[in-house]
C-alpha cells in the first residue's frame, strides 16, 4: 500500500474526461455537485456533454449515502462497483464504459492511500486478492480495503495468518472467490462502508448460506440513517476500524 492518497472520486473524474473525448456518446448528468464529484474537468473539456439538472435537497439523508448498494444490487440486470484506490477507481470506470448494461459505481471524497499501480488488472465481477491466508478471510470493498490490508499486517504480528480480498463488484459477486474462501478458511469477516444489510455483507452470507457451512462476521454501518461527521470518525462510530477487524478476527480462531 503506497504512501500516496487520492480519492477514487478523482479516478472517476479523470477516466470520465479521456472516455469522453473517446466516444460522444458519453454524457455526465450532473446535480451542482460538479466540485465533489469531479465532474468539472468534464464540465470544462466537453461542455457539449454535460448536463446539470440541479439537486434535490429534499431528499435529506441521501446526503449520507450508506443503503445505495444494497438498493442497486436489488435492480434485475443491474452491475454494482465499489472501487478501492484511484488506480482502480480509473480501471473499472473504463470497465464499465465498455459494459453493456447499466452499471453503478460508487466513489467516496476522502484522500486515501493508493494501492495498486496503473499496470493492475480489473474485471468487473472478479475480486482481487491483495494477500493469501489461512486463518481468517478479510473481504472487503471501496474505502474500507487500506483498513482490511493494515489489519492483515497487525494480525500477523499476532501469528494470524489473514487473507485480503478486494471484492469490488457487489453484483454480480465472484461466488468462486468467495466458496474458496470458505472452503480453505471457513472464518470470514467482510469490512464496508454501508449498511450491514444487503450490502457486500448480506451478499457474501448468500453464499455462505447456500453452502452449509463457515461463518462470518460482518463490520459495517449498524442499520441507522447517515450522519454528518470527518469521516475517520464516522467510521469509528459504526466500529469500521483496524482496531475492530483485528478484534473481531482474534475472537474467530
């Protein structure tokens, strides 16, 4: 994990800009978030294929976003991402100009440490693993995999051996990631910045349901509405932290 912090919104702003001037085709619909969403590089470079449609303020919490996935991912034929650095954030943008279907993406404004470089592959509906293990399967998506990698690195100093998977595309889910996950491991906590309901969690317990057997534990909001906080804080609230991953892993061996 590197030293360098970008928010996976300026992937997304930045692909937008080069897959625009690509293909005509491409349009942002913008809601006068243009600023914190990274949409003014488009806005600037393609006037022609922008929109704004002005916001909503009615609609209150959808300010605090933490049951979008879960929504999407209940939409037939709907394809749900999560990236988890700008690098990624850059590729499955691409990934998913090049889909044919409706794909949501899901970008977060914080700076954080990017993971992987330009030269990484992605696949929508393939997770990543970041490192094997043996003792424990840590699946995570978005903003919350620097908390799944440093947690890893604090277990080992423990001698739990974890494995990190970066299970950026929610739907569809790669099952056989996952069934290996419980097949070699059978222990596995899943770490998101949503909902703990039918978000990445409840997805990942499907299959492990229909499988008969592992167990997992699920960090992530707990069931409540959005609230208006720094972010690390926000996360610290709902126990999404390195402190609680290593926590929640130790009680599992």
């Amino acid at each position: 994990m590197s030293d360098q912090l970008k928010a996976t919104r300026e992937g997304f702003g930045d692909e937008i800009v080069e897959l625009g001037k690509a293909n005509k085709n491409i349009c942002v619909v913008d809601i006068d978030i243009g600023k914190s969403c990274k949409t003014q590089a488009f806005r600037k470079a393609l006037p022609e294929q922008y929109y704004n449609v002005g916001i909503a303020e009615q609609n209150g919490a959808s300010h605090q976003c933490v049951e979008d996935l879960g929504v999407l991912r209940t939409i037939p034929n709907m394809t749900v991402i999560m990236p988890a650095d700008y690098y990624s954030a850059r590729k499955l943008v691409a990934a998913a100009a090049a889909y044919d279907g409706p794909v949501y993406l899901r970008f977060t404004r914080d700076a954080i440490p990017v993971i992987y470089d330009d030269s990484t592959p992605f696949e929508i509906g393939k997770a990543h693993m970041i490192r094997d293990g043996k003792d424990v399967a840590i699946i995570a998506n978005g903003d919350t995999v620097r908390l799944a990698i440093t947690a890893a690195e604090e277990l080992a100093k423990k001698g739990i051996d974890a494995r990190v998977v970066d299970m950026h595309t929610v739907k569809p889910l790669d099952v056989d990631c996952v069934k290996d996950c419980i097949d070699k491991i059978g222990k596995i906590i899943t770490v998101e910045d949503h909902n703990i309901l039918n978000g990445l969690g409840s997805a990942v317990c499907e299959v492990v349901a229909e499988a008969g057997k592992g167990i997992v534990k699920r960090i992530g909001v707990q069931d409540q509405f959005g609230q208006s906080a720094p972010y690390e804080r926000l996360l610290a609230m709902n126990g999404i932290t390195v402190e609680n991953i290593v926590a929640t892993a130790e009680a599992l061996q």
